[in-house]
C-alpha cells in the first residue's frame, strides 16, 4: 500500500506532515480534500479506519461549524458526514492512509509511527524540532 495524505496546502501541520513523509523516502498520493473531497463511503471508510466518530474528526476553526449550529448534539453522525461532504473545510486534517494505519496526523509527527523509514529529526516550518525514536 502506498502512503496516501488528504491534504490542505494552506495548513502548516498539513505541510509538516507531507515534508515528513516525503523526507522519509516515500512520495505520497497527495489529496487535496478540498479541491477533491472524498465520497461518503471514503470518509466513512477512513473514520472507521481510524476508530473515529464523525464528530470527532470535526473541525471548528476557519469553518462554517459554528454557523451551522454544529456543536448541537442534535446532528446525527450521517447529518455530519452529509455535513463534511457539502463543506470539506470542515474535515479535520491531515489524515494519513499507509500500511500501517490510517490516522489524524495532529500533531503532524503523529505520522512517523505510520512510516516503514521515519525520519529521526525534523525541523518543523515554525523551527521547532522533533526526534523521533520507533517504540
């Protein structure tokens, strides 16, 4: 399987995962989720995948949630996702598919447990810097 990162270019933790990624040896399929959201079975798929209810992979920050009255606990998990689908901002990111899981890289070095050669050290675009070590 290769590595797969649902993507905002806009985002620094978004970007840091990806430099990750890629200073790990891999080229990944980069998917720009709000140019190309995912399908409902997708999405649904990839919050499985990630033992994650709709809700929690909600974001708030710089989207329509509050608008939308999101934080009612009136919406069911299907009016989320029916939610997310219409408003991609509203996905939380980035998610990252590899063999080894598939999971909501916040923060970005959450990647490295995902990658066959992590990098050790990573200097992050804000200059703080992570060392990695697999457990």
């Amino acid at each position: 399987m290769s590595v797969t990162i649902y993507h905002n270019p806009a985002c620094g933790t978004s970007r840091n995962t990806l430099a990750m990624i890629r200073q790990s040896g891999e080229e990944p399929v980069v998917v720009e989720y709000l140019d190309t959201p995912p399908s409902r079975d997708k999405l649904v798929a990839l919050l499985a995948a990630m033992a994650m209810q709709p809700r929690d992979l909600l974001r708030e920050k710089g989207t329509p949630y509050a608008e939308l009255g999101l934080g009612d606990p009136k919406w069911s998990d299907e009016q989320i996702i029916d939610f997310m689908l219409a408003h991609p901002i509203l996905i939380n990111r980035p998610i990252v598919e590899t063999a080894h899981g598939t999971r909501l890289c916040r923060p970005s070095e959450a990647v490295l447990d995902l990658l066959d050669r992590p990098v050790e050290h990573f200097v992050k675009e804000d200059g703080e810097v992570v060392t990695y070590r697999r457990t």
